[in-house]
C-alpha cells in the first residue's frame, strides 16, 4: 500500500495536532511540499509554558512512516490499542481508512520526533 508525502501531510499535519501546547511551529510542511516528501520543524516546549524551550525538532514524511510502522508492529511503547489499530490499517488498507483524530495524531508525530510518547 502506498502511502504519499500528500497522505501523511493530510493525515497527520492536518489532525489539529500541532495545535498542542508542546508544539511551536517553526517550518509547516505547506511551505516546502513537493511531491516525494516535505519537512516540520517545531520547537518543544514544557508541557503548560509556553515559554519554557525544550528543543527543536525536524520531522518529515519518512520519519512519520516509520513511527507509524513501530506502533503498528507493537515495537512502541505506551500506545493505546486504538492508536495501533489505526496505524495497522493506515498500513494494511490505505489512507482512504485513516481514522486519525488530533489525539492519535500527535501519538504518531510523538513518536516519529522523540521516540516516544511524553505528552498525554
């Protein structure tokens, strides 16, 4: 199943999940998307300040992939079962079966920009 820069720029970026207190935008993905990939850049911040800087990350349609592939193999941490659910048929049916929410979203982008999941 083929899952394209597009598909995960909808899917995720577009969730409302980067509305979170954690994340600062620095570079959206809807400045430099092509047709292959597109690049996030945000900053950190300490969950309830908005002042606090923790640090800056790059993600991008690859790294979102493959937090996607280790959710839904059951090799991430601290997941809830409908987030792996959802990841499992985002890989096994398409993205026209994509259920994201904002909440399960951020999971994945969680995953794809510090290994694990911090925030709840």
């Amino acid at each position: 199943m083929t899952i394209t820069a597009q598909d995960t720029l909808a899917i995720f970026i577009g969730s409302g999940a980067l509305g979170f207190p954690w994340y600062r935008v620095d570079r959206h993905p809807a400045d430099n998307i092509d047709s292959e990939t597109w690049t996030l850049a945000f900053t950190e911040f300490a969950f309830g300040s908005s002042e606090t800087e923790i640090s800056q990350h790059v993600i991008t349609h690859d790294d979102l992939l493959r937090a996607v592939q280790k959710i839904a193999s059951g090799d991430a941490h601290q997941i809830e079962d409908d987030v792996q659910r959802e990841c499992q048929a985002l890989l096994s049916q398409g993205p026209g079966v994509a259920g994201f929410d904002a909440d399960a979203a951020d999971v994945v982008i969680q995953i794809a920009a510090f290994g694990k999941v911090l925030y709840a």
